[in-house]
C-alpha cells in the first residue's frame, strides 16, 4: 500500500463533520442542501467535505 504525502487532503464524510463540530448530522446535511454551509464534494454519490476547506469555513465565522 503506497503512503500519502503529509500535503495530501484530507476528505471527511458528513458524520465526521457532525461529530468534529459536535452538531446533529441533520444540521451539517441542511446546511448543504441550502448552500449554506462549508465546501462539499460530490464524488459518485458521495459527499466529502476537505477537512482544510471546512477548518477555514469555521474561522471565517468566528465573532470576537
């Protein structure tokens, strides 16, 4: 098995964003049904979210 690079993406499924966030999983899929929310791939029929793309979503939405 080939090992990725440090620099490679890292992509997390819609429960692993719940779960990082500490959010119920309905909220995380809302919010990319109404654009909302972060950055999403869609890969098949799969959804992925890389994980830098969410971590900066998540600061530009810091207050204070």
């Amino acid at each position: 098995m080939q090992t990725l690079p440090p620099s490679a993406p890292v992509f997390l499924t819609q429960n692993e964003v719940a779960e990082l966030l500490r959010l119920p999983v309905r909220t995380v899929e809302d919010w990319r049904l109404t654009r909302n929310g972060p950055p999403w791939l869609k890969l098949g029929r799969h959804v992925r979210y890389e994980q830098d793309d969410l971590l900066g979503w998540v600061k530009e939405r810091r207050h204070g």
